[in-house]
C-alpha cells in the first residue's frame, strides 16, 4: 500500500516541452552522465532546488559554499 501511495505522489502532472540552449543540453548530459538520472528526474529536481534557492534569496538569505577540505566560507552570487 506505501508503494501505491508513493506512486501516486509522483505522479505526472504536467508534460511541458522545453527548448534548451547549447549550454543547458550540455549541463543536463553532463548531469546524467554524472547521476544515471533520467532527464525528467533532473530536470525536477533543478526545478525544485530553483524553488528553494529562489525562495530563500527572496527572503533575503545567502548561499554560502564550503569546499571540502578547505576550512573557509564563500558566498554564492546568483545573477
């Protein structure tokens, strides 16, 4: 029954068609390569990060990024 439920949580709602520039298509190769996802699954998940990010930035956050290993901070700009 769980199963069944997940199912129907993810279920298609919307079929949209997407014209990507050269650097999207290769950014999403790339990511699927590098994932294994499909290219619906990353592109649903970079619409819900888009979502959060923007979210947050609207509400006057900042991103910052720590590399690993390296000790300091730095602040993420999004143009």
């Amino acid at each position: 029954m769980a199963a069944t439920q997940g199912l129907a949580r993810n279920a298609v709602v919307m079929r949209i068609t997407v014209g990507l520039i050269s650097r999207a298509r290769r950014d999403l190769r790339s990511s699927q390569d590098r994932s294994g996802l499909s290219m619906a699954d990353i592109v649903n998940r970079a619409l819900t990060l888009y979502e959060f990010v923007d979210s947050r930035l609207a509400a006057g956050d900042q991103f910052l990024l720590r590399q690993k290993g390296a000790g300091g901070l730095e602040l993420v700009q999004f143009s």
